[in-house]
C-alpha cells in the first residue's frame, strides 16, 4: 500500500472532502476486520469493532502525525478498541509455563511436519494460532501474517519491542506444543 497515496486521501479529508475518506475505508477494511476477528472471535462483533475503529480513525485523523504508515495507526485503534471491549468482557489471557523440548522431539515434530501437504500445513498452523491465548495470538498474526515489523506491532500495542520479542517467542513454543500434541494424535490414530 502505498504511504503517499494515503497521505493525498488523508489530507483531502482534512480540507473538507469528506468523501475521500471511503477510499482509505475501502483500502483497509479488511485488514481491520481481520485484526478484529482474531482478537474478538465473534464476526458480528469484529464488524462492530471494525467500524467503530474507522469512526474513530476519521474522528481523529487530525492527530495522525504520519510518523508511522497509516496501516500502522489503524492496526493500534483497533487493537485499543478490541482490547478495551475484551476487559469490559472480562475475559481473561491465560498464559501456558514454558516447555523444554528435546532436539530430538522437534526434528521428529519437523520430519513429520514436512512430510505432510500444504494444505494441511496450513490447516494445523491456523487451527493451533487459534487455541493460543488472544493477545498471542494478535501478535503472532501481525509479525508472521501481517508482516509487520516488531516497531509497528510496537506502535500498535503499546508494548517495549524486546517484549513483543519474548511474548511472540512464547507463543511459538505454545504452537509448538499445540502442534506437537495434534501431530503425535494424529500419528497414533493412523497406526
């Protein structure tokens, strides 16, 4: 997406044309309705929330600075508001012990892993994302899906970057372990 494209949307909004604004909508209304859904797993809610982030966003466009991609801002007022709406909620992050596992456990884990389609990669990568606590999974999504980079997601959540470092190394040894179990499950099954 281009930065200086939205920069021309975002100043015609701040001169008046109101209906510019619909392109930057149009641009990241699915972004923003993703995020959403990860973070409230409910699609009736992430639309809500999707809107009330753009609603927001247009409220307060005249505070963003361009210090960082407009993508950037959104992500951060989306973020806030889910996770604003999930403590109304009280719904609580549970967070897993760290578990050591063996060189041999994980190129067992690997071997089996590689062997297997695709498809099914794919299917046990999103499948063990979604058994993660919310805000793990939030930022697994924005660094390995979203591509952003660790001062965006930093930006974004409000957290120190070698936090984001620690919390996202946690969350790939909670996969690991959520995987582990699927695979070897699945393995004794089929023998």
């Amino acid at each position: 997406m281009n930065k200086t494209e939205d920069i021309y949307y975002i100043e015609a909004v701040r001169k008046g044309d109101v209906s510019a604004f619909s392109f930057l909508v149009e641009r990241y209304q699915s972004m923003v309705y993703s995020l959403a859904l990860k973070l409230v797993k409910n699609a009736e809610d992430a639309e809500e929330m999707a809107q009330d982030t753009f609603i927001k966003a247009f409220q307060k466009l005249n505070l963003y600075e361009g210090k960082s991609k407009f993508s950037t801002w959104l992500y951060s007022i989306t973020y806030n508001g889910c996770i604003s709406e999930l403590r109304k909620r009280r719904i609580q992050f549970s967070s897993l012990e760290d578990q050591r596992f063996s060189d041999h456990d994980e190129m067992k884990m690997y071997d089996y892993f590689s062997e297997t389609k695709k498809e099914d990669q794919e299917k046990y990568l999103t499948l063990a994302l979604s058994k993660l606590p919310e805000d793990d999974q939030v930022l697994v999504t924005l660094y390995y899906y979203e591509n952003q980079s660790m001062d965006d997601i930093s930006t974004i959540t409000g957290l120190t970057v070698s936090n984001i470092k620690v919390k996202i190394h946690r969350a790939r040894k909670k996969m690991y372990e959520i995987l582990h179990e699927m695979l070897h499950e699945e393995i004794y099954t089929l023998l």
